[in-house]
C-alpha cells in the first residue's frame, strides 16, 4: 500500500475476527517499531506480545475489559531512565509513541487491525504481565484481523491546524 493509504485506512478497531496472527506479521510489525527513532537512540522500549487467554484477561482487567477478544495484545514498556527530559516533560512517553505508531501503521499495511489502548490501570497491568517496578507499562494494542469497518472519523480541518510564521 501506498504510504497515505495506510494512513487513511488506518482505523481504531473494538472488534476482532478469532484467527491468529501470523509469527511472522508480528515480527514484521516488531521490526518497523524497533526501527523509531528515540531520545539519543535510547530505545528504551520493550514489547510484551501477549496470546495466553488467561493473561490477556488478567490484562484486560486492567481497562478496555473488550481487549481480551483481540487473538493478540502487543504491550509498550518503557525505562524511563533512559531518555532524558524536557523540562518537566520526560520523553519515554513520546519515545514510545513514536515507535507505538510505527507498529499501528505497520499493522495497517498488513490488513491488521490495532487500537491504542492508554486508559488503563498500571498496577493491573504490570501485575497481570511481571513488569518490574523500574518499568512503565506506557500503552498497549490488540492485534488480529477486523471484524468491523467503522467509518473514518472525524478530523479537524488543515486550515484549523496550522498557521505560517507565528501561532
Ligand atoms: C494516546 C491514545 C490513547 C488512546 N486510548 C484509548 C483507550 O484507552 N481506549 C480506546 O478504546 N481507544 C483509545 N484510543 C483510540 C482513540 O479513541 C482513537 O484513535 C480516536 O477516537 C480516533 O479514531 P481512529 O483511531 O479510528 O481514527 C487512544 C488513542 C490514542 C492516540
């Protein structure tokens, strides 16, 4: 696909087919975030790929309950010591949304489907997967084939987003 295709098909989806994912589209998917850029090239990101019921479960009681039908879940963590900060605002978040996205696309260019999940509670989360206490648990995805086209949603107009040589 052409690069703005996938980003114009691109949707978040709620609603997975049962089938799994291929080992090797994860690993395809992996490759495009390993390949982010980040803070100083601190890469301080891992990926949990999650298939286990029971730990997706345990996962998914952390919030978006929905996430446990997904046949995957790809879970970002960060070190946030490794990247350095901008005033109060440290940059594992940015780091790893950079990379998140590179994987969301990733995912698009292969017929799969993908939703940033944020809204979760850490500590479930970090309990349901081993994440030790040094580590955030920044986002996570399902992953598997959609069984849903919802509409693209709305967007702000170019016009209302941008302004030439002062704000
Ligand atoms: C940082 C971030 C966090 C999000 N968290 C959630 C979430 O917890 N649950 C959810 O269902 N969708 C979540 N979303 C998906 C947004 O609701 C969605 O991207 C937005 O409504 C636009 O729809 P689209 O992705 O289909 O274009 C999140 C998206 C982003 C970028």
């Amino acid at each position: 696909m052409d690069f703005i295709d996938v980003i114009t098909k691109r949707r978040s989806i709620r609603k997975y087919k049962p089938d799994m994912v291929s080992d090797e589209d994860i690993e395809y998917i992996l490759e495009c975030a390993r390949l982010a850029p980040s803070w100083a090239n601190s890469q301080c990101w891992k990926f949990i790929v999650v298939k286990d019921q029971k730990v997706k479960e345990n996962l998914a009681s952390a919030g978006n309950s929905w996430i446990a039908n997904a046949p995957v879940i790809i879970v970002a963590c960060a070190d946030p010591s490794k990247p350095g900060t901008k005033g109060d605002q440290p940059y594992y978040m940015l780091d790893i949304g950079i990379a998140m996205e590179h994987l969301i696309l990733a995912a698009a260019d292969r017929g799969l489907g993908t939703c940033w999940i944020g809204a979760f509670d850490e500590s479930v989360a970090k309990k349901a997967l081993g994440v030790p206490d040094n580590i955030r648990v920044v986002a996570s995805t399902p992953l598997g084939y959609p069984d849903e086209s919802p509409a693209q949603r709305p967007r702000k107009a170019l016009k209302d987003i941008m302004s030439i040589d002062k704000y």
